[in-house]
C-alpha cells in the first residue's frame, strides 16, 4: 500500500536525520558542555535503534528509500550544530520542538496503521515511548523564555517541512 509505504520512508528518513542531529550536539557538547554528553549518547543510541527498526522494514519489504536522505542528514547535522552552538539550552528547546512535531504525526500514522498494517503499527509504536521521553527531557530542560521562542518555532517549521517534502519523494 502506498500510504503505507510512505510512512516508512518519512520514518526511516527522519529518524536518520535525527541521528545526524544527535551526533552534531554531541561533537559540540564533548568539547563546551560535558555534562549533558551523556544523555544526548543515550538518546543517539535510541534513534540509532529507530532507524535500524525501518531500514529493516524497507530491506524486507523492498521499498526504496526516501530520495531526500541526504538532505536529511545535511540538514540534521547543520541543526545539530546550530543550536549546539547557541547553548545547552537551544539544544534542549530544539529536542522539545522536534519531538513534540513528531509525535503529532506519529499519532495520525498510528491511527491509520491501525487499520492498515499491523507489523508498521508495531514499529511505529515501538519508538513512541522514546520520543515521548526525548520531548519530555528537552521540555523540562530547555528554557522556555522569549529568547527561545524562534529557535522553538524556527525548528518546528523546518520539521514540517522536511517531513512534507519527504512525502512527496
Ligand atoms: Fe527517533
Ligand atoms: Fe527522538
């Protein structure tokens, strides 16, 4: 199914692009702010197992991946970086804004695979628990004064934008 098809790339996609984010915050954490190193290695360590989770869904069911990917990942790692730059609280302020724009659509993918597909249904659900996790601790870490509020809505946008874009290609 098409649709169906679809979530699977966009997934696998961002969750790639995830990654990317990850390792950018955590090139730049290593060096000015060691203290939060470790939680962001552990949050790479659950988008490593996302990924892992649809790239082999896409293997066994021969659907190519999302002719985006680079764009992806380009775009993760600059993100990454750029907020990192800005300081621990972008880092955390760009996390809550991700996840929490994500979770918007894992609640839509969940309700239509519900009825679609099973076995997506259980991957998807998979690595809800994760993100609610991450959008949580970006949440109650990140400061949300005015400062931040571009950085909130500036990442929030992009998201919805990659994410309508890779549905398309
Ligand atoms: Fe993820
Ligand atoms: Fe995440």
């Amino acid at each position: 199914m098409k649709e169906v098809e679809r979530i699977l790339r966009v997934n696998h996609a961002g969750e790639y692009g995830a990654i990317n984010i990850y390792k950018a915050q955590l090139f730049v954490a290593r060096m000015f702010y060691k203290d939060i190193a470790s939680q962001l290695e552990e949050m790479l360590v659950h988008e490593k197992v996302h990924f892992n989770t649809f790239n082999n869904l896409l293997i066994s069911r021969s659907i190519r991946r999302c002719y985006a990917i680079h764009f992806w990942a380009f775009g993760g790692f600059s993100l990454g970086l750029f907020t990192a730059i800005i300081g621990r609280n972008a880092i955390w302020v760009c996390t809550n804004s991700i996840e929490s724009t994500v979770l918007h659509h894992l609640e839509w993918q969940l309700d239509f695979l519900s009825k679609n597909d099973i076995e997506v249904h259980a991957a998807v659900l998979s690595i809800k628990a994760d993100e609610e996790a991450h959008q949580e601790f970006g949440q109650t870490n990140g400061n949300s004064s005015l400062v931040y509020k571009p950085i909130f809505y500036i990442v929030r946008r992009a998201t919805e934008f990659a994410i309508w874009v890779s549905t398309k290609l």
